[in-house]
C-alpha cells in the first residue's frame, strides 16, 4: 500500500512530505499536483511531467502533455497526436490518435480520423472508430455523443441507449442521470425510466449523483435530497444542501450553515458562517471570521484560528495562516509548517 503524501510550500517552490511531516521531496517545483495512483504531475519546463513517490521524473521524450496513471497507461501528446506511457515512462502505445482518454474497464476512448473507438491496453481496436464522440467506460457503459445529443454504448459498441439526450452522465453502478430541456432524472442501463426527468440542473451541484444513498435536488429554489429509487427521502426544504459524506450533509438555512443526518434531522443547529464537509470524522467551520474544526458532536476539535482550512485527508488537514501553510493531526498539533520568509 501506498503512503500518502502531502504537497508542502517553501519559498515558493513545491514538495512532498510523508505523513510523519519529513520531507520525501525537496520543494523545487514551481506547480506540482497531488499524486494519483502512484504519480503526481510537476511542471518542468513549462511542461507537465509525471514525478512518482522517490521523486523521479519520468521524461524519456519532451510529451506536451501527460495525463493522470489509469490502469497503469497515461495518456501523452507529443506535438499534436496522442499515445500512452506505461508506469516507467515509456511509449506503449505508438503517438497516432488526434484525441485520447483515460483507460477505464480495460478500455480508453480515442479518435482517429475525426471518428471514435476503443483500443484496448495493446492499443487494439476492440470497439471500431465509429462515433461522433465518446467517454470511458463505467459500469459497463459508456456515453456517446451524435448530432449533438447523448446515449449510452455497452462494452460490445452496441447501442444500449440512443442518443436522444441534451447531455448524459456516467453510469452509478445500475443507473445514471440524464439531462433534457435543462432537467435531470435517472435511467437504467437499458435506457429505462428510473426518475423522470423533472430536477432543474443547477450549476455546480452534483444532479444525479448519490453519495451514501442519497442525492440532492432542487425543486422551487430549494434543496432536498432523493433515494436511489427516486423516492423524496428529504423534503426540499433548506437554502443550500451539498451531499452527504459520513453520514452527514451540510445545509444552509437562514445565511447560516449545520448538518442534518439521513433522516432529515438537524444533527448541528445552524450557527456557522461557513462550513465544509466531514473527513476522517472532522468538519472545517468559520466562526467569527476564522477557520477550525468541529466534531460530529459539534464540538471544538481545533479552535478557529485560521485564514483558511482544507478537509482532512489521511490524518492531516493543510491550513493556512498569515499566508502561511502548516500541516496538522486530529489534535491540531502542527506536524509541518512552512517557515516566513
């Protein structure tokens, strides 16, 4: 298993630290990314180049773009077409397609010739480049684009749902949202009707995505959230809802922000200006203008001392202060701090 590692900041410069707060990877980068499987991404220059966990550059050839490690292969432009890299940098899969995707079920999207397909991992036509557009595959489908509308293709390349949609989502396990006339509902990998389409699509919400078994929605303004059988589990009743996590949803009522539980019941009054969701049993609050963190019983964890305050990850939570980054535990104990400069 991997461990994690955590972006730091000195001097304007970017690295790694383990969980421990020793530096793995000396800050020398001017724009690193978190790592994802194995790998972050750092600019070097002026160029993304993929750096794994012993602080290796993988740069056999000068790519104008590399992509996030999916499946073991990584997605590569050089000049203007694209191939993929395997996990020691090197081309696998020749540089020939004008577009590519990320492998997913054993599949990645590409375009030759201003059509669609699907290459397997020997960069193998399995599905014939015959589409307008396409998305990797999830749950055994994957959504396809003709003429400016959106269906859903099996993992054969037949037709499972036509495209008669204004814009399609990934498939969630046995059903997925789609969007008509700026509304969402549900359907089934067959193209079934789950959850007429009704919900108004609202910029930045998650329509059609369930997180714990719930999803929210917005009907006359107000956030509610459904089940995955499209039933009202939560009346629409609050100013703001976002989704739920650890059992927990954040709800705004009144300017204000609280939690309420899978039953609907608020959990924790709302009384913060500003608040995130729960992460390793922690939530960030703002209270009188500074961040800290509360726990599910609403109680102080780390008193609100900061500028800002990110969700705990692995054990760790970056917050900033002064414009100052530092690392802290579940106590609040600073396990790594940047030093002014």
């Amino acid at each position: 298993m991997r461990k994690p590692l955590f972006i730091i900041r000195e001097q304007g410069k970017f690295g790694f630290i383990d969980a421990t707060g020793e530096i793995v990877i000396e800050p020398q980068y001017v724009q690193v990314e978190e790592f994802h499987n194995g790998f972050s991404r750092v600019l070097f220059n002026d160029k993304p180049v993929l750096l794994d966990s012993l602080g290796r550059l993988l740069m056999k050839r000068p790519f104008k773009y590399v992509g996030k490690f999916e499946e073991g292969l990584a997605k590569a432009q050089l000049v203007s077409l694209w191939g993929y890299l395997d996990g020691r940098g090197r081309l696998v899969i020749d540089v020939q397609y004008e577009d590519a995707g990320d492998f997913s079920e054993g599949l990645a999207p590409v375009r030759i010739n201003g059509r669609t397909g699907f290459i397997n991992k020997t960069g193998e036509f399995i599905i014939k480049p015959t589409f307008d557009k396409a998305s990797g595959f999830r749950h055994e489908r994957a959504v396809f684009g003709a003429d400016d509308r959106y269906g859903y293709l099996d993992n054969t390349g037949g037709i499972a749902v036509e495209p008669k949609y204004d814009f399609a989502y990934d498939f969630q396990g046995d059903y997925a949202a789609v969007v008509q006339d700026g509304n969402w509902g549900l359907i089934g990998k067959s193209g079934e009707e789950i959850v007429p389409v009704q919900f108004p699509v609202v910029a930045e919400d998650s329509e059609g995505r369930f997180f714990e078994g719930l999803g929210v929605i917005v009907q006359d303004g107000r956030y509610g959230f459904i089940n995955e059988q499209g039933e009202t589990a939560i009346q629409p009743v609050f100013d703001y809802a976002s989704d739920f996590a650890e059992s927990f949803a954040l709800v705004e009522t009144g300017g204000r922000y609280g939690y309420i539980d899978k039953a609907g019941k608020m959990i924790l009054p709302p009384q913060y200006e500003d608040a995130g969701d729960f992460s390793n049993g922690l939530a960030a609050v703002q209270i009188n203008g500074r961040w800290g963190y509360i726990n599910k019983a609403g109680k102080l964890a780390i008193t609100p001392q900061f500028d800002e305050a990110l969700p705990f990850k692995n054990g760790m939570a970056r917050v900033t202060k002064d414009n100052l980054w530092a690392y802290l535990d579940f106590r609040g104990t600073a396990i790594w701090a940047e030093e002014e400069v």
